[in-house]
C-alpha cells in the first residue's frame, strides 16, 4: 500500500479535509481525495469526498440513527455502518468521532494511501511561530495562549487536533500557520498607534490568509519563471477576503491585522470601520462584546450590504439594487487597497487573482482592473472572460495574473518536510 499525508481543515462544525500520496524523492506530492465532515454537534453529520478529478466516491446524508455509537470512557465506537452518523442516545457526534469515521473510511480503500502524518490549518502562530511546527504537549500548551488572539478560528483548529490525537495518538501531526507568511513585514506595517503596554500584549497587525498567499508566490514564480517577481499584490477573495503587498515573494503589508474582520468587506463580515462606531453601538444601542461579534462577523459585509446574500454569485445575478451596491463596494473597497497597497511597495508590477470570488468572477476582475487603470492596468477582456493565467492586455504596464491557490497543498508540503524530510 502506498502512503500519504491528511491535511484538516477543522472549524466548528465541520472537518474539511485533503489526502496526498507521496511520490518519489523530488517530486510534488499527488493530489488523491478531498473532501468535508458537515454538521458536526448535530443530529444529522453529511460527509462528502470526491477524488482530484471531482468524481463523487462518497456522499452521504443519513437520517437520524439509532444507537450506532456506544461510549465507553474516552473512547467511541462504530458499530455497524460505512457513513458518519449521530447517535440518538443523546450523544452529540463531536470531531473526535468525525475524524474516527473519516481515518475508518480511508482505511477501508485499499486504493488509497496510508495515512503517516497529518497537517493541520492553524489560524493564528502569535508572535512566535515563524513556521510550521511538529505537535507537542509543549507547542499545542502555546497555541492555546492565542485564542484571545482568534476566539472565533484557533479553538476549533485546536478542537481538531486534539480529537485526531485521541483517536490516532502515535500519528505525527504539524501545524501550518495563517500568519507566519506575514511575520517578516517591516515593524511600521505591523504597528498600531497604542500605548507600549498593548504592543507588548501582542496587540498588533498580524495578517492571514498566509498558506495562501505562499502557495501565489511560488505558483507566479513559476509562471514568471523567475523568483524575483517585483512588487506583487495579491488579492485573495472569497467568503473571507484580504490582499496582500509582496516584494519578490515577501510578505511586505496585508489589509487583515490583529483579525481577520480588518480590511476588504467579505462574505458576512463587516471589514474596516471606524472605531467609532463601535464606540456608538456599545454606548446608543447597548451591544456587548457578544452583539458585536455577532454583527461584524456574521451579520455584515456583501450580506448586510445587499440584505440578499453572502454569495457573489447570486449578487451578480440579482436584480436588485443593493445587490449591485454589494458588488460596487466590493471591488470600490478592492481598488482603494490596490493604491495603498502600492504606495507601500512604493509601484505595482504584477496584481493576482486568486480565491473562489478571484478566480471566478469575471466581472470583479472588470471592476477592479477599470476602477485601478491609473496604476497602468489595461485588462484584455477576451482573455479575462476565457478565464486564461494573464489577463492583461499586451500593452498593460502591470501584469495581471488569476491563479488557482492551494493552501492544502501548502500544508501537505510542510507536513512533508517537517515529518518524513528531517
């Protein structure tokens, strides 16, 4: 049987997940399933995995089961069944019995590889972790210390870890970081205007969306078949949306700071206000720390704006006027990055799409490229609607690139070299 490498995505109520197998010494790794664990806590889980060309080898959505798991101290066990389910005992299907039918599932496939370590999307690496990092007691006692940091990300990454450990304690298992790509930004990007004291907390800009924006910068290297890329930014859009300045592949600013609510609108969540107005809602409407969360993660961006939607397709597609003031605020908001983005690279030589909102909405990138065009970008319509790699036109003094990104690959890559390479 061959090998391979999990790669989990873990958040609150779902597990996505990638498998690779490993290939010979010099070689990318292989791209085998991917997949995702939905409505875990509830009484009906789905699991879903398809292989690397998209064709379905398992969906499943079952109706509520009887008795299927029993518990016996720590420990839970499947009784008789080929797909996760909950219990009706009262039991809640957690991530510890979502991951134990996942690894039950791989192993029953005799096609697909073995499974010897597993990397895991880590939000937040606090001021500390510069790269990724084996799992120990130790390491896992640090990341807990930054949950203040992503109270709404890092727990449920964490979650996931400790439950793949309970159910397979001698895997090796690696962290990947969504902000160690940003930790080499110059200490004036990174800065807020505060009194040393809350510097010293770790109250500082940050960044995320890194395994991102690492996976863009060796893609467009490739592409330009050069490292030295110039000055690059990058603009991940999706649900959750950033952009990101880069200097030959470096890190030099992003929108995202001390969170991930900072910078462009996104899906549901508001991204930059004025402090002041959380100053009125807290003293005019009486919002706590709760109503706040509530409102500028789950309540905001293109859905409070549009009151139709989270989903720039169905935006696009609407009729209605403030979907169109969705997507005009959006790509506004994108294009006044763009220039400050510039400003601090000081020009602009390359602009790159990526993300699901980047690399498929063709009339993003209209907007933006038409609302950027004193920056030198000239868009070629034909090759931005054929959704081809470079999308300017011949005459564009910025070149502008979409690009598919891999964070999961990112992450099998680092559990590669930190597990099998050392």
């Amino acid at each position: 049987m061959s090998k391979g490498l999990l790669v989990i995505n873990a958040g609150s109520s779902s597990i996505k997940f990638s498998v690779f197998a490993l290939t010979a010494a010099g070689s990318d790794l292989a791209p085998v399933c991917r997949g995702v664990l939905e409505s875990i806590g509830e009484e009906s889980p789905r699991f879903k995995v398809s292989d690397h060309a998209g064709t379905v080898l398992a969906e499943v959505r079952p109706a509520p089961p009887s008795g299927q798991y029993r518990k016996a101290g720590a420990d839970y066990r499947r009784r008789a069944t080929d797909a996760p389910s909950a219990s009706s005992d009262g039991e809640v299907y957690d991530h510890e019995m979502a991951l134990r039918d996942l690894l039950d599932w791989l192993d029953k496939k005799p096609e697909l590889p073995e499974i010897v370590a597993a990397g895991h999307r880590v939000v937040h690496g606090g001021k500390e972790f510069s790269d990724p990092q084996r799992l120990t007691p130790e390491i896992m006692a640090r990341l807990e210390t930054f949950i203040p940091l992503a109270p709404l990300h890092q727990p449920h990454n964490l979650a996931g870890i400790r439950a793949l450990t309970a159910v397979r304690p001698d895997l090796p298992q690696v962290a990947c970081f969504d902000t160690a790509f940003h930790f080499g930004q110059p200490e004036l990007a990174r800065v807020f205007a505060l009194p040393k004291i809350y510097r010293q907390e770790g109250v500082q800009r940050y960044g995320f969306h890194g395994l991102s924006y690492e996976y863009i910068a060796g893609a467009l290297a490739e592409e330009m078949e050069t490292s030295a890329t110039g000055r690059v930014v990058v603009a991940h859009l999706g649900n959750g949306a950033s952009m990101c300045a880069m200097q030959d592949g470096n890190s030099m600013a992003s929108t995202m700071g001390f969170t991930a609510v900072e910078g462009l609108p996104m899906g549901t969540r508001s991204g930059s206000l004025d402090p002041g107005v959380l100053l009125y809602l807290l003293e005019r409407h009486g919002m706590g720390v709760r109503d706040l969360n509530n409102l500028l993660y789950k309540q905001s961006g293109l859905l409070g704006l549009s009151g139709v939607s989270n989903d720039m397709r169905e935006l696009l597609a609407s009729a209605d006027p403030n979907a169109k003031l969705a997507v005009d605020y959006f790509t506004y908001r994108i294009a006044r990055e763009l220039g400050s983005l510039a400003a601090a690279l000081g020009g602009l030589d390359a602009l790159v799409f990526t993300g699901g909102i980047g690399e498929n909405a063709t009339a993003v990138r209209e907007q933006v490229c038409a609302r950027s065009g004193w920056l030198g970008i000239e868009l070629d319509e034909v090759a931005n609607a054929g959704r081809r790699s470079r999308i300017s036109a011949p005459a564009s003094r910025v070149a502008v690139w979409v690009l598919p990104t891999n964070e999961e690959l990112v992450i099998a890559r680092h559990t590669r070299q930190l597990v099998l390479e050392h």
